[in-house]
C-alpha cells in the first residue's frame, strides 16, 4: 500500500455539551494541525499516489470552510458535539466528496481510503479513516 500525507491548520471555536467535557462545556478555542493521507495499492502511470499540489489545495479548501469559524454557529453542526474525532471525519468525509467530485484529478479515483488524523497538541491527536 502507498500513500502520501499533506497538511494544514486549523483554528475554531466551540464547547461541548455533556459532564464529561467538564470545563470544555464553555465556549473555548482549539488549534488543530491536520494531516490527510490518501492511499492507494498501485502507483498511478506517473508513479504517484495522488498530485500532491492538488491534494494540498483540496486540504486547504475544507479546512478554509471551517477555519476561524465559532462550530456552534454552524449550521451542519447544529446539536453534534465536534469533537476532535467528529471534525477528523467531517474532514475525511468533505475530501472524499472533492475526490469523487474530480478535484484531484482522474488519478485520484484510483485511491482505495483515505485517513485525516487531527492533532489537539504534541501529545494527543484522533484519525478518522475510510475507503473511497
């Protein structure tokens, strides 16, 4: 299996609901260093998993969508805890729906899974993975 890893950044606002999250119920900020990776069994015919320009472009367009945005105030959020786990696999999810879309070129369609992993701090992080 090959695959390449691309990443980005990401700034938001938002509090939990649930004991649980204990302080983190009030409204607070979190900065996320997000990496995708793109997999596929076979190297495309220019011996690459995926362009990875496009792969960063793509990156930083769903990130864009979310970057310095209060998640409370959102709208596809409404009543979902974003979690860093949730926003690993809206993330996923959201570069999935530009793969299939084209955005990474015909090359891409060949990927077979694609994981976004969210990193909260140098000691804790989630991923998300899935198949394309």
């Amino acid at each position: 299996m090959f695959s390449i890893t691309v990443r980005d950044h990401l700034m938001v606002a938002h509090s939990f609901r649930g004991a649980v999250f204990g302080p983190a119920q009030r409204l607070h900020g979190a900065t996320f260093i997000v990496d995708a990776t793109f997999r596929r069994a076979e190297l495309d015919a220019d011996n690459i998993v995926v362009d990875i320009g496009l792969a960063t472009q793509e990156l930083g367009g769903v990130v864009g969508e979310l970057n310095y945005r209060n998640l409370d105030d959102e709208p596809a959020f409404a009543g979902i805890n974003t979690s860093t786990e949730a926003l690993a696999k809206v993330i996923a999810d959201r570069l999935a729906d530009r793969i299939h879309a084209g955005n990474l070129g015909e090359g891409a369609r060949e990927l077979t899974g694609i994981s976004v992993t969210l990193h909260e701090s140098h000691i804790a992080w989630a991923t998300y993975e899935r198949a394309l």
